[in-house]
C-alpha cells in the first residue's frame, strides 16, 4: 500500500468517525465488481486520482468503461481510477466505505477493489451473510469469523490485487448500505478478536447450514486440518426449514457435467456410489452408453452449481427424462453452522461457546487493537 492511500485512508476513518478506532486500521481489499463492460461511480465530496496518484478533475458522475489500454472515464483514458469520499462512495447505487479502485481486470472488463478497514467490511458483512435481527450471540461469532477467515486470506494472498472475492466463494459483502447499528455492535464488542489454533489464526471456514453435521475439511478438500473436523449439530433443524428439491432433466444434467470437463454421453442413470461418515455424498456413478464413470460429490456440485445443488447432503434417482434430487442442508458443511449458531445463541450459549463448538480446540485472540 502506498503511503498515500495508508494517509488517506486513516484520514477517512478520523472524519466518518472510523469505528476501526485506531490511527492504523487493519485493512482489507475487496473485489466488489469484476468482469463488468461499464461502471457507475457517484459520490459526494469526492477525491478523485489516477492509478499513480495524479488528482483528477472530473465531473460526477462518472462512467467507467474498460479500453483497450486501461479505462475511460467520461471519455477520457486513465490507466486506472482511485475514488474516495468522507461517507461513501457509490458503484452501480450501491454504496462502500474507503477507496474504491478501477482498473482493467486481468481477464475481462473492469475490476472494482474496495480497500477498506477491517472493521468497517464486517459491519456491512453482517446482513449479508446473516440477518442482525439474529440474537446476539451469533452475530458476535459470525464477527469474529469473518474477521479470521478475511485475516487468513490477506495473508495468504498477500501481493494479489486484492484478497477476498464478495461472493460466497469468500464472504458475501454488499457494501454499506446495509450496515446497522446491531451488526455493528456485534462486530464492536468482538473488536480485533479472532479464532486461532496452535497460535495462529484458523481458516474459518463455515457454511449455511449443516442438516445435523457438519463436515471435515478432508472429505471435501482431501485435506485434514484439525479444527475442522465434523460434529454433529442438531440445533439448525429446528431453526430453519432444510429440505429442499430438484428435478433436473438427464440432458441438462449431462451438459453441465460436460460444461465442467466430465467426459460422458448419453447418460441413462445416476446413482450415489458412497456416502461419508456426516452422511453426505462422497462419489456418484453416471452410467452412460460407454459404461460407468465414477463423480466425486463435491464436483457434481460444483458442476450443477452451487446455488442449484445447494449442498452434497441428497438423494437421487430417475424418473423418465428427469434426474430427482432431494436434499437437506446449505453450503459445504465445513466448519460453523450459521443457522446452527443462530440456535445456539438462542439457547443461551455465548459465541465463545459457540464457536469452540464449530471448531474443535480452537481459543480465541485479540489480534490487534485495544
Ligand atoms: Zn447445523
């Protein structure tokens, strides 16, 4: 980061009153658009620079288009585009906090980074990833969660052009808009707290919810990390409703099984080959006109989409044409149960208990600040 952006983002903080507290916030780098042709920016009081530093004058507001050697902004090519303003600056409507970056993605179209204090991000996170009508409790965990995972990934990212992703591929993160004053306190009376193992700080993974347990980290990533092992977790059933139901025509389902690079033909059947110990699916066997080729769960999830197959928690089977699938559950299943912490806290238990829960021999630590 350069000095300048470090001045101007603390100075941000000083005038919105920053709730990061502290002359050097931790901060984060956000990809808040990626992939888009154009991009609306808005803002009051705006400070507008090129990508080196150099003030702009332009006028507000301003329309961002992807060139052949940078961007466009109201006609005029920039390498790239650095916007801050004291309360928000506004991408597409939708507002963010700190300095919002534009520049040619490395792919395709624009790529929007927000760098912003740590904190801030975790307020708007809240309603994003859960609801601050949630007691307490929960909302205090999914804080110090948050806060861990967006730690882990800084560092494991660190030089990228930024380090989390707004998608459920990292963190949901919408921006400020939907900041309160729950989510806030939530993420205030945690400040700086993270989850650690072994003195370091853990790769919080966590997910929806579980349908009764959760999930190892070796079952979908082949990896054992100790802290995520699965455990059992009742509390989410009676929170939530948890099934769910697909009925997929066999030929979409080929397409997308090809779409993700599984060679098969003329599908006739798909059937759950093996189950691991939470229950989920392990390996599915597609049965085509050349024989049977054998799917890890976890990649015919990802080849349906996960927001289509919204967990590897099912059962299949055909019916004519059609693949039906019913399902329990939301997400991976590894680590925190969100709709199972949410009961929990509604039991009485604290987010320390909540989380020692999730995370089997984990402590907790203030990571930074007062
Ligand atoms: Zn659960």
């Amino acid at each position: 980061m350069s000095l300048f952006r470090t001045f101007l983002i603390a100075a941000l903080c000083l005038i919105a009153g920053g709730s990061a507290a502290s002359l050097r916030p931790e901060t984060v780098r956000v990809a808040v658009v990626k992939g888009a042709d154009t991009v609306r920016i808005d803002g009051a009081m705006a400070l507008l620079t090129d990508s080196r530093g150099e003030p702009l004058a332009l006028e507000m507001p301003l329309e961002v288009k992807r060139v052949k050697d940078g961007v466009q902004v109201n006609g005029r090519t920039l390498s790239g585009l650095v916007v801050s303003a004291p309360v928000r600056v506004a991408v597409n409507g939708k507002g963010y906090r700190g300095v919002l970056e534009v520049s040619a993605g490395t792919e395709r179209g624009l790529l929007v980074v927000d760098e912003l204090p740590l904190e801030d991000y975790l307020v708007g996170l809240i309603n994003c990833e859960i609801s601050s009508a949630w007691p307490m409790e929960a909302i205090k965990a999914q804080a110090v969660i948050a806060r861990s995972y967006a730690i882990f990934q800084k560092n494991a990212r660190r030089g990228a052009p930024y380090q989390l992703e707004s998608s459920v591929m990292d963190q949901v993160y919408e921006g400020c808009d939907v900041e309160d004053s729950r989510a806030a306190r939530g993420v205030q009376e945690t400040a700086g707290e993270v989850v650690t193992y072994d003195g370091k700080v853990i790769q919080a993974f966590y997910h929806s919810n579980c349908a009764g347990h959760t999930e190892s980290s070796k079952t979908v990533w082949g990896l054992s990390i100790p802290y995520l092992r699965g455990v059992a977790c009742r509390y989410c059933q009676e929170a939530n409703p948890i099934g769910w139901e697909l009925k997929l025509p066999l030929k979409k389902v080929e397409a997308q099984l090809k779409a993700a690079g599984i060679r098969v033909a003329g599908v006739r059947e798909i059937r759950v080959l093996e189950r691991n110990e939470s229950g989920r699916v392990q390996d599915l066997v597609v049965i085509d006109g050349k024989g049977r080729t054998i799917v890890p769960g976890v990649a015919f999830r990802k080849a349906l989409g996960y927001s289509q197959l919204k967990s590897t928690n099912f059962e299949i089977r055909m019916a004519g044409d059609d693949c039906l699938i019913n399902g329990a559950g939301s997400g991976h299943g590894v680590g925190l149960c969100q709709w199972g912490a949410k009961q929990r806290a509604a039991d009485g238990f604290d987010y320390h208990e909540i989380l020692t829960y999730y995370y089997p021999g984990v402590k907790l630590a203030k990571e930074y600040g007062q």
